[in-house]
C-alpha cells in the first residue's frame, strides 16, 4: 500500500482543524451536486472484486478496506469529495491488482442474476441465466448435435463404404469365376464335342471324373457369386434411397434388359463412389474438426469458470475459434496424409483423427501449414 493511499485514507476517514474547513466549504460548495454516475458504477464493481477478495482470503491492506466500504456511503450521501474520490480510484487500483486476472466483468459474467428476471423465448417463459451458464449450455448442445450428426453420417459412410467394397470385389470374383467356367465349357466341348444329356443341367462331360467335378464347382461358384452379386446391389440400391432420387435419367436407350440392369447398376455404383469420396473428403473432416473445436472449447469453460476469468470477451475468441476449427479439420485433412508423412505420431493416425486435432488444437495447422510454406519458400545453400 502506497503512502499516498494512506494519506488520503487517512484523511477521509479522520478530518480535523483546517481539515474541518476544507470540508465544510466542499460539502457548502457541492450541496447539489449530482456524483458522477461511472464513480457509483465502480464503486459497486469495486464492492463485489472485495467480496470476492475476501471469500478467496486474498491479503488486503486494511486502508483498502476502509476506503471502498467508505466510499460506498460517501456516495450514497453525496458527500465524496475530491480527495475521498482519489483515494477510492487508487485503492480500487490496488484491489483490481491484487485479485487479477479476475475481473469484474468476469465476476459478472459466471454469477447468476440476484434479481429473477424471465425472458420469453418461443412463447415459454425462461428464468435468466449468468453469461457463463449460457455459454456452457448453448456449446453444449452444439458438440452433443455435432456428435449425432457426425455419428450418423459415419455410420451411413461406412455402410456404403462396405457395400460398394463388396460390390467391386464380388463382381471380380463373378467374372473370374464365369471366365474359368466359359474356358471350361469350350475345353470340354472341344474334349468330348457332346453335351451330358443325363445332367439336364448343361453340365458338359469330359470324360474325366476329375475335370467334372472341377467343372461342377465351377459352376456352383458362379451361381453362388452371382446371388452374392445380386444381393450386393439390392444393398447398395436400399443404401442409396435418400439420394437416389435426385440422379438424373439415364442418356442412353438400352433394350436388353439383362444390359439396362448392368448399366443402371453401373450408374449407381459410380454415384455411389462419388458420394462416398465427397463424404470422406469435405463433410467428415468438417464434422470432426467442429466436435474437435466443441471439446476444446468446452474444456477451456471449465477451467475459466473455476478461475473466474471467464467474460463475455471470451465469447469472441471462442466463436473464432469455430470457424478456425472447422475449416482446419477439412484443410488439415488435405495437407497432411498420414501415409506419405515422415514418420511419428502422424503415420499412424488416420485422416479424421487428424482432423479432430486440427479442430481442438488450431496451432497444429498452422504449424503444418507454415512447415509447408518454409519447404517452399527456404533458400538452398
């Protein structure tokens, strides 16, 4: 505590002789005076960082004390007098000093509302709430919609993802199968030239039992991967319903039905692919680094809340920090791939993975980002 506090505190509190004077003629002077309306406003923001200072048992000066209790009644009398302001203003200084980076506004925003005070939001009545209770609340719901959301277009990818996988590695199959099994039919043709009448099935007799009995598993797989074929774009046809319908009517006129099937089922498996890539590439990424953000940003809630740091001016770089997120999750998918990394931790981790980084920790984009710039920009030696 400074000594000029404590001469002015002193003053204030204990006016005697010419003091006397001085502060009759202030107070002769000042009868009507209207105080200042920011000094009534600091005196009260002044009152609660006390309370504060004193329930967290943060050391104060006694001359502190009594000033800003003092001052709290000088004013409500309309008796602050020049000298009773200054000393108020610096020990306000030195109790805003000694309880940062806590602050009045942060106070303000964690505390609820002394007074019930109600707002009407879609015809219901709600109880006000403090700003640091609204802000919990609201990102709340945001990172409990943004895992829905995220949960639901990941398991909707990864079926389709698993469908047109099987779809691609059946249809291999069945033509590899059907090729063995055509190259059989024309060996035992060219073999025997006859067909088996007693088979009534087609089977073609070689006259070897080995090479029919090849033959017959040749053709059970190809039957066998033809309903697996079959059944596989039924899947992918009740997969694609949401979107299907906005494709548009094929361009080409095919009268063979056998070939109109194969072509509608190209056309949808190529959709499918697209959609697919563009899902992994753009909106995934985009999720994970939102969800990625919403962690982060809950998290630093929490430990601003506890310290009492949280202001509204927190709001602002949390909103930011969104956009950031949001954006980095995606770009941060583009530019790093953990297969062509050079090793660490990156490698082994997968590109949403990668974007979820990228949304709780902004700094690790730009840190790629500026490693990236640097490989280019960097002067050989």
């Amino acid at each position: 505590m400074s000594d000029e506090i404590q001469t002015v505190a002193a003053v204030v509190a204990s006016p005697s002789g010419d003091d006397l004077q001085s502060k009759n003629t202030v107070e002769k002077t000042n009868v009507d005076r209207q105080n200042n309306a920011s000094l009534g406003t600091a005196i009260r923001e002044s009152q609660i960082l006390l309370a504060f200072a004193s329930q967290n048992g943060t050391a104060l000066d006694e001359s502190v004390i009594k000033v800003i209790v003092s001052s709290g009644s000088l004013y409500t009398l309309k008796q602050m007098s020049d000298e009773a302001e200054t000393a108020f203003w610096l020990a306000f200084n030195t109790l805003a000093r000694a309880v940062a980076p806590v602050s009045v506004n942060s106070l303000q925003s964690i505390l609820d509302p002394d007074e019930i005070e109600t707002r009407v939001v879609f015809g219901m009545t709600l109880k006000k709430i403090s700003l640091a209770r609204s802000a919990v609340r609201w990102y709340t719901i945001l990172a409990i919609g943004t895992l829905c959301a995220l949960l639901t277009i990941q398991i909707y990818w990864l079926f389709g993802s698993k469908i047109t996988t099987d779809v691609q590695k059946i249809s291999e199959k069945y033509a590899d199968s059907s090729a063995k099994w055509t190259a059989a039919k024309l060996q035992a043709l060219n073999a025997t030239n006859a067909v088996n009448a007693n088979s009534g099935e087609g089977v073609l007799s070689s006259g070897n039992a080995a090479q029919d009995t090849i033959n017959l598993s040749l053709k059970a797989q190809v039957e066998s991967y033809g309903f697996q074929k079959d059944s596989s774009y039924e899947s992918l046809y009740v997969w694609s319903r949401i979107w299907a319908m906005f494709l548009p009517n094929p361009q080409i006129e095919v009268d063979n039905p056998a070939e109109k099937k194969i072509y509608l089922n190209s056309i949808l498996l190529q959709s499918s692919n697209l959609l697919l890539d563009a899902l992994q590439r753009y909106l995934l990424p985009l999720l994970y680094g939102l969800l990625g953000t919403c962690v982060y940003v809950l998290r630093t809630l929490a430990v601003e809340i506890t310290a009492r740091t949280y202001s509204e001016a927190s709001n602002v770089g949390f909103r930011i920090r969104l956009y950031l997120g949001t954006l980095g999750g995606m770009v941060f998918a583009w530019f790093v791939i953990p297969e062509n990394s050079d090793g660490g931790i990156f490698k082994s981790l997968s590109p949403f993975a990668l974007a979820f980084l990228a949304g709780y920790s902004v700094e690790i984009l730009f840190a790629a980002m500026d490693r990236f710039l640097v490989a280019f920009t960097s002067k050989p030696s």
